[in-house]
C-alpha cells in the first residue's frame, strides 16, 4: 500500500472486510494450542533442569564468596565461610552457607524464568530446593569433598531456608512487575 489516496485506502480496506474467511486446520489449530498451553503452564521437569543450569554456574562463582565443604577453586584466602565460622561456630556456617549457596541460585533464576515458570518454581519450592540441594551435596562429594551427615543436613537445611526465601522474594517480585 503505497497510496495515499483516502479513497484507495478505503477500497482495500472494504475488500479486506468482505475478504472470506480462510478455515485453519485442524492440525496447525491443535499445534498453536498446545505450543501456547506448554508455554502457560510449564512443567516442573523442564522449570528444574533450567534452575539445575542456572544453578551449576553462580554455585561455581558464589565459591569465591563462601567456600562451600572446603571447596575453594578459586584459590581465595578468605571467605564468607571463615567469618560465620570465627563469629559464630560451625553448624551456623554451614546453615548459612547453605542459604547462600541455593538462595544465590533462585534469586539468579529469577531474572531467566519467566513469570509462569516462576510460578511453577512457587508451587514446587520445598521440592526444588530440596533438590538443588542434594544434587549439590553429590557434586562436592564427586569433587572429594568430605561430608559429615550432621554438617551435610545443616547445610541442606540452610539450603532450604535460602530456596524458600528467594523463591518468595523472586515470587513477589515478578508478579509485582
């Protein structure tokens, strides 16, 4: 339409209205449906393996900060581990590295979720915690960490206080916006 004529604008568009209707397949139809119902309502499988991803990177970075079961490969001298631990004793260290090191990762998912895979995350909090934490566990004890059970459960413990804070947190935060 390169016209300006008013009159030929008002042509095209009487022919545009009186245009037949075209049916859609059935196919393209059932496609279009289930591609807009996958994307309002994700599953909890495909929210994890996002979170899990997420979560493989900043736990790597957030070592630098708070070294998690004597993990430091950065090569820091300090971390946030020393101070919790000189101030206030080792079970507190390991609760708060725990909420450090899954909190860190949810509030991180936050920003690459999407609203309705955040609300997936809200409904399954406990659940995907719970396993980010233990997934977590597994891999510093492949890395030759030594997990002692009542230090291993403090920090699953402080795990699932930081996943249920930041989940809540990002929660209100997104569907706020």
């Amino acid at each position: 339409m390169k016209s300006s004529d008013p009159k030929e604008w008002m042509s095209e568009y009487s022919e545009f209205l009186n245009a037949k209707e075209t049916p859609v397949p059935h196919e393209l139809n059932q496609k279009v449906l289930g591609n807009i119902q996958a994307l309002l309502n994700p599953s909890a499988w495909n929210v994890f393996a996002k979170l899990l991803g997420i979560h493989l990177v900043v736990g790597f970075f957030s070592l630098a900060v708070c070294h998690q079961f004597g993990m430091n490969p950065f090569g820091t001298t300090r971390s946030l581990s020393d101070w919790l631990m000189d101030m206030w004793g080792h079970s507190v260290c390991m609760i708060g590295c725990g909420v450090l090191f899954v909190g860190l990762s949810i509030a991180a998912a936050g920003y690459f979720l999407t609203v309705e895979e955040v609300k997936v995350l809200r409904r399954t909090e406990f659940l995907q915690a719970f396993a980010l934490g233990v997934v977590s566990l597994g891999i510093f004890a492949a890395f030759g960490s030594e997990l002692a059970l009542a230090f291993a459960g403090l920090w699953l413990l402080g795990a699932l206080m930081g996943g249920f804070l930041a989940t809540e947190v990002v929660w209100k935060v997104r569907s706020a916006v």
